[in-house]
C-alpha cells in the first residue's frame, strides 16, 4: 500500500501554513485521498492523478513537490529528500499502470474490481521492475524509506513542521532552547521530557523525588556496555523498568488501534531479546567461578585426604614449587615492563625533539611568509591609488564568488536530481501519448473502412437511379418524375454534407486525401457533357475513393515503406516489381528523373539554346503549338485556363523539343506528353528531357511522323495479340465489324494520357518509363479483358462504339487492372514484339507502296484524258 504523512501547503488568504495529512492511494480510481490522521475514515479531499503531472523544483525546498491537475496544483513536502524521490516514483508507477489497465480494459468491467489484491500486487511489482529495466538511464528506483511510508507509519506519531517555535516545550524551555542551540544528539533524542523527568548536564535523565529512578543515556542507539540498542521512545523504556515487566495491560489497552498493539508488542519482544542475552552472559560468568571453585576444593580435599605427613608435605612442597615458578615469572615480567618504560621514555624524547624540529620549520615558514607579506605590501605601495582599490574589490568579490560557485554546484545536482526526474515524466508520457496515437490510427482505419462502405452503398443507390434513368420511358409519369427528383438531388453537392466531409477528413489526412482535385491537379469528379453521363462521373468517383480507403492499410503502407527503406537506386528485379505496383507520390519525381538520366545524356546548356533560338526564330509548328495548348488536359486545374502557371511552361518545352528533333517537329499528342511530364518533374527542362526519352528511346522510330507509319504497325500487332489473349472478345468484335483501332489508336500514341483516371494513368506511366512499350500493349490487352463480359453482353454495333468510347473511365481498381496486366495475361517477350513488327511493317510499306502505284495511275489518266 502506498500511504503515509506528508505536509499539504494550505493557503487561507495571506496566510499560508502547513498542515499534516494522511495521504493513501486508491488504486482502483488512481486518486491520492488525504485524511486528517491515519484513523479517519472519510478523507478531506482527493487528487485525479490520471491527468496530473508531477514537478519536484529545486527553488521551492528540500523535500517539497508539487502535483499539477487540470483544475489545482496541490504542494506537498516530505520528511526527506529519499521519502520525496519515493512518492514521485511510486506516482509516476501507479499512474503509468492505471493508464494502461484503462486502455487495456474497457470503463465499467468488472474484471479490474474483482481482481484479487495478490493479483494486483504481482502486477504492481512488475510495472515496478518495469519502471526500473527502463528508466535506468533517468533515475535509478529509490528505497522505500520504511520509517516515512507504509502501514507501520500509521502508528507513528505524525511529522511536524521544523519551525522553531513548534519544536519548543513550554514545560521546560531552558532544556528545549539549550538543545536546540547545542545540536547535540542526546540532547536532541530527549527533546521534551514529559513531567517528572529532567535532563542533566551529564546526559542522564532523572526522575524528581517522587519517582526515584535513574536511567544512564549514552550515545544514540547504544547501551552502557557498548552493545547498539534499537531506537525506542524512552517514556516507554522508563515505564518498562519502572514497571519490571514490559508491555502492561494497561499500556496496550490505551493504544488506538491493532497496529499500534503490534508495534508495543514488537518493541517489548527487542527488549526482553536483550535482557535474555545479558542473563546468558552472567550464567557464563558463574559457570566459570563455579569451574575455579571447584578446582580449589579438589586440591583441599586431596590435602585432607592424605594418609601420612609425607604426603601431605609432598603436597605442600608442590604447591611451594609452583609459588616459587610464578614468583620467578613475577619478576621477569616486572624487568621486562622497566625494559619497556625504557624504550617508552626513549620514544618520548624523541618525539620531544621532532616536535622541537616541527615547531623550527614552523617558524622559518613564519618567517618567510612574514617576507612574503612584506613584499607584497611593498608592492602594493608602488602600485597606483586606483589599481590598488580595483585589487582590494577583486580580493573581496573573489570570496563571494567562490561563496556562489559553492552555492552553484549544490543547485547543479538538485537540477541534475530534477531533471533525471522530469526525464522519466516525459519519458512515460511519451508512452501514454504513443499508446493514444495508435487508438487514433486504429479509429482513423476504421472510420476510412466505414466511409469506403458508405461510398459503395452510395455508387450502388445511384447505380440504381442510373438503371432506372434509363427504364424512364416505361415507368409511370409520378415514378419517373421521382427518379429525375432523385437523380438531382443526388448530383448536388450538400453544404452541410460537405461540411461534415471536410471535418471528417481534416481527422483522416495523414491516411488519406479527399478533395475536388488530386495531388497532379485532375479532377476526381469527371466533367461530362452530357447530362445522363455526370451521373455515371459521381459513380466512379465514389468508386476510386472507396478503392483508396480500402487499400490505403493493407496495400499501399507497405509499399510505401518498402519505397522508403530503398536508398539509392539501382536496376533490380525487386525495384522491376516495385514500380510495377506503383511509385508513390512522394517519390515518384525521383524516381523518374532516375530513369531519364539512365537513358539521356543531358547536355547542360541545351535546353537554354533551344529557348533562345527559338525567342529568334519563329518555328513552322508554332502555330500548331499554340492551337492544341487550350486542348491540353482540360480536366485538369493546372492547364484548364489560359492564364495557368504551367501553360507558358509547356510552350517552351513544346518548342524546344521542335528545334532539337527537326524531323518530327511537333505531332499531336506530344503537348499531353509533355504536361504529364511537367505535372510530375515541376522543372521544365526535366519535362523536355523526359519527352525526348520517350519519343527518342521508347518509341519506335517514325511514331510521330507525318505518316505515323509505325504507329499504324503497332495497331496491327495488338490485333494479332488480341486475338490470340481474347478470341472471344475478338471474335465479338468480327461479328459486329468493330475496328478497335478507332479506340486504341490514341491509347498508344499519347500512352493512356485522357484515357484513364489520374491515379492508374501515372502507374502506367511508372512502368512504361522503365521498361517501354510493350507496357502499353500488357495494360491494352488488360483493359479489354477487365470489361470483356460487359462488351460481349451487347450485341449491336452503335452501342459497342459508344460504349468504347468512355468504358476505360469506368476502371476504378487500379490493383485489379494491374494483376491482369501483368500476372494474369501469358507474358510476350519484346524479341516476340519486334518479330510482329517487322513482320507487319512490310506488310504496310508494300500496301502503301501499291496504293501510292494506283494513285499515280490514275494521275497519268487522268492527265491523257485532259481537261
């Protein structure tokens, strides 16, 4: 039990007393109640100490604390330094095991309430070998001071304040004020003798006429024979022996309370233990006179005995003999002590003479220090007035400074003990702060699984709406005048519901990130045109964010801590799958930059020449240029306005790019190429140099010719692999004479930019940087075959192109799309891919080669035919 006296620092307007209170920990609600003595049964008050913190300032005292609730701070003072180092310890224990039984247990179970107080013990003990394993670098544990703490500080007496006035008995004050001024320790042990009794000069205490009795004190805690004594209270050792039996009825009736009993009975057990051992010595000292008294008498019987006079002279001659041997032993021991007094009186005249010497050195030193002294008053004298007092200050300031230096490093160790201490405080509630942190996390996951619910269950009700939008005409006019109702509804945005979002994500935004537009600036919510399409928009952005909150624990922290225990990078297989799963964003523009600096060698004054030349020199494509950069990601916040940051940005990527490859100049699709490069690198000159990787290295060579030649190959080859991963995907396209590259076409000429949402497009990206275009045909075959069985439910030619033309909008999952893409499809090796190429190049070039034969037929007949 933690309980026992401490001063509480009272304050009644402006006077501020101390007063002694019983302070007991209640471990089941960690309050420290405090009572007016150890016997009350309702306390005066209590302190919170879940909350509290604990302060030991060295300015306020030795011994003196302070406990610090939201509401009070309460001051405390303990008899000792050790018993004030004690309270805070076991506080600082007691509150770090209530904090963590509360999280581990909910308020209101009763397994903490019937918990068996050995249990609690046990576990007590192990918080305390806790506190000691891991604060042995702040503050070592304190011993318990047995004396200050505990049940057996119940029965003592209570601790005052050490004033002057209080320690001073009214009964006897020349004794008390002699004691205090002498400090002497038996003076002080028998500070107020009680009536009857007075203290001697000699230090033994009397008893007046009327109790004739005295009783010999010597130094504390021992006896006359030298023998330590146990610290008793000498009123009860008088009444022990004046009494002849220790701890009388009458004694042990007048205590207040068992524990009192106990401790007069324990009292009497030491004493009655020491009067024992002195009764064991004395029979050792009569068994012995008694072993000599024996032997005389034998030696006299023997004498008495003896038949004849010879006999008897026999003995008396022996006896003469034995006198005559200790005679001579007498003597030589006598000549062997003058021996001694000799070599002792020799000794004494030599140290007379070494004292004689000392006391010569003593004087030659005198002397010196006398021509010592001399000089330097000579000294002083030639020195200046002014000099002089300057010196005489430093003399006397040099005292006061060393006074303080002294006073410092006493107030250094109180704030090395302090600081060991508030240490350890921090330290636990750095703990207490750690544990709150992951019951926020775990509530922050559960309130991002329960908002992934809510927008599934909302994309489900207004999947409905949608299907029922579309069975408008065979509804009856009130239903489907409620459907349109509902439908609106739906489509705008509520103040107070995006109010309450706002308030809710401010708590999720380390997990996860809500807003109109995403990191790159694209919007989350696709702007269509046409009105029965903005509802399907607000379905897949309920979809994508139900996607994000769902994986943002189980898929994308891991990643993100594999990204960040990679240090610098280097071509892996393991960094192969990495960035096939996707980079994160916070290392995304890293990781790019890495990848074009394998492939480019980057000239450093390029990129400025070719803006220079072309601020000269106005490029034929200049034009084009300027018409297709209002067309740039219009669903995109950075380039949806002509007076966006990153406009002027990709005008000089643009041209740049037209002066360095005069070949191809500019083609539509490389101002999309361009801005996703800018989006994610921010520095122009890295956005052109990451263009020309892609157009240069990854790409075929006549991608973005005038012809496209290469581009047209390309659609051949994924017809051939789309045959061959999905014949019945591709059989359904024969029967309704779709040609897939009116849709494909653009995917590989801009690589998905305006094809997919924001989040999957840069993990194509991701891949396609690092391992070229064979990405591009994995993630085209994937996405066919991620809507292959919506497309073969429909079955007329109109609706398969219309449905084409915005179905990779409706890819929400990026994980899925990526697992066909990569694990699900058989894999094509890119020798397989350069084989197809070849392949249909020829193919291409020799039908271009018999159209161009054909056009030019028809020329020359039509030149013979004339106007």
């Amino acid at each position: 039990k933690l309980c026992g006296y401490l001063n509480k620092l009272g304050i009644k307007g402006p006077i501020k007393t101390w007063k002694s209170r019983w302070f007991f920990y209640d471990e089941n609600k960690c309050h420290l109640l405090y009572y007016r003595t150890a016997q009350d049964i309702n306390p005066l008050g209590s302190i919170e100490l879940s909350s509290a913190s604990f302060d030991c300032k060295m300015e306020n005292g030795e011994g003196i604390f302070e406990i610090r609730t939201p509401s009070r701070v309460f001051t405390l003072k303990a008899i000792s330094k050790q018993a004030m180092m004690y309270w805070l310890q076991q506080l600082q224990i007691r509150r770090w095991e209530f904090c963590n039984t509360k999280s581990r247990f909910p308020v209101g179970s009763s397994q903490l309430v019937n918990e068996p107080l050995a249990g609690r013990t046990s576990r007590c003990r192990i918080y305390q070998l806790f506190y000691v394993v891991d604060n042995e670098d702040f503050l070592p544990l304190v011993k318990t001071p047995t004396e200050a703490v505990g049940l057996k500080a119940a029965s003592l007496p209570a601790p005052q304040t050490s004033t002057a006035l209080q320690n001073i008995s009214l009964k006897h004050p020349w004794t008390e004020i002699q004691g205090h001024i002498t400090g002497s320790s038996t003076t002080a042990q028998l500070a107020t003798p009680p009536p009857g009794f007075q203290v001697t000069s000699l230090g033994q205490v009397q008893l007046h006429k009327n109790n004739p009795i005295n009783i010999s004190v010597v130094k504390e805690g021992t006896l006359e024979d030298g023998r330590m004594e146990p610290r008793l209270n000498w009123i009860r050792k008088a009444r022990w022996k004046n009494s002849g039996f220790p701890g009388s009825h009458e004694e042990l009736s007048r205590e207040r309370n068992p524990m009192d009993k106990v401790s007069v009975l324990q009292q009497q057990i030491l004493m009655l233990t020491e009067e024992v051992k002195s009764q064991k010595e004395l029979v050792k000292l009569l068994h012995k006179a008694l072993e000599a008294a024996q032997q005389e008498k034998r030696v006299s019987s023997m004498y008495l005995t003896a038949a004849e006079d010879k006999d008897r002279l026999e003995l008396v001659r022996h006896k003469v003999r034995q006198i005559a041997d200790l005679t001579s032993r007498l003597e030589a021991l006598e000549q062997e002590k003058k021996e001694l007094e000799q070599i002792l009186t020799l000794r004494d005249s030599h140290i007379q003479e070494l004292k004689e010497h000392v006391q010569l050195l003593m004087e030659k030193n005198h002397a010196k220090q006398e021509v010592i002294m001399a000089l330097t008053e000579q000294m002083t004298r030639e020195l200046s007035d002014p000099l002089q007092e300057d010196n005489t200050v430093t003399a006397e300031t040099l005292y006061k400074q060393q006074e303080e230096i002294e006073h410092l490093k006493d107030d250094i160790d109180a704030y090395k003990t302090q600081n060991q201490f508030l240490n350890s405080e921090i330290h636990q509630v750095t703990r207490l702060w750690t544990s709150v942190a992951e019951n926020e996390k775990a509530l922050l996951m559960k309130c991002a699984c329960l908002q992934a619910r809510n927008c599934q269950m909302e994309s489900k009700y207004l999947t409905v709406l949608r299907r029922l939008q579309e069975a408008v005409p065979g509804l009856p006019s009130s239903h489907a005048e409620l459907v349109k109702n509902l439908i609106q509804e739906s489509l705008q945005w509520d103040v107070k519901e995006e109010a309450e979002e706002a308030l809710s994500f401010e708590l999720t935004t380390a997990l996860f990130s809500s807003s109109e537009y995403d990191e790159y600036g694209f919007m989350t919510v696709p702007d269509y045109e046409i009105e029965d399409w903005k509802l399907l928009a607000k379905i897949q952005a309920l979809e994508i964010k139900s996607n994000k909150l769902r994986s943002q624990e189980i898929v994308e922290k891991p990643l993100r801590d594999r990204w960040n225990s990679i240090g610098e990078l280097n071509p892996s297989a393991e960094l192969k799958s990495l960035i096939r799963s996707g980079i994160p964003v916070e290392h995304r523009q890293r990781v790019w930059r890495w990848i074009v600096s394998r492939h480019c060698r980057r000239l450093p004054d390029h990129y400025p020449r070719l803006l220079q030349q072309s601020r000269s020199t106005e490029h034929p494509a200049c034009r084009q240029i300027e018409l297709d950069l209002p067309r740039t990601l219009t669903n995109n916040k950075h380039f949806s306005s002509p007076t966006s940051q990153l406009i002027p940005k990709l005008r000089r990527v643009l041209l740049a790019f037209s002066w360095h490859n005069p070949a191809i100049g500019y083609c539509q699709g490389l101002n999309r190429l361009a801005a996703v490069a800018l989006l994610v690198l921010e520095d122009e000159e890295s956005a052109f140099w990451c263009l020309v990787h892609i157009v240069e290295n990854l790409m075929p060579a006549d991608y973005y010719s005038d012809t496209l030649i290469t581009s047209q190959v390309d659609q051949r080859v994924f017809k051939d692999f789309l045959s061959e991963k999905l014949p019945r995907l591709m059989a359904h396209f024969e029967q309704y004479q779709i040609d897939v590259s009116l849709i494909t076409f653009n995917w590989f000429l801009v690589a998905f930019v305006d094809s997919l949402v924001s989040d999957i497009l840069l993990r194509v990206w991701d891949a396609f940087l690092y391992e070229g275009t064979k990405v591009i045909f994995r993630y085209a075959l994937a996405i066919f075959k991620y809507n292959e069985e919506e497309i073969l439910r429909i079955h007329d030619s109109v609706e398969i192109y219309q449905y084409l033309r915005f179905f990779t909008r409706m890819i929400m999952d990026g994980r899925k799309l990526m697992n066909i893409a990569f694990n699900d499809l058989n894999p094509f090796p890119m020798k397989l891919l350069r084989n197809r190429r070849s392949i249909h190049r020829e193919e291409l070039e020799a039908e271009l080669c018999e159209l161009e034969q054909i056009k030019a037929a028809y020329v020359k007949e039509r030149a013979e035919q004339g106007p």
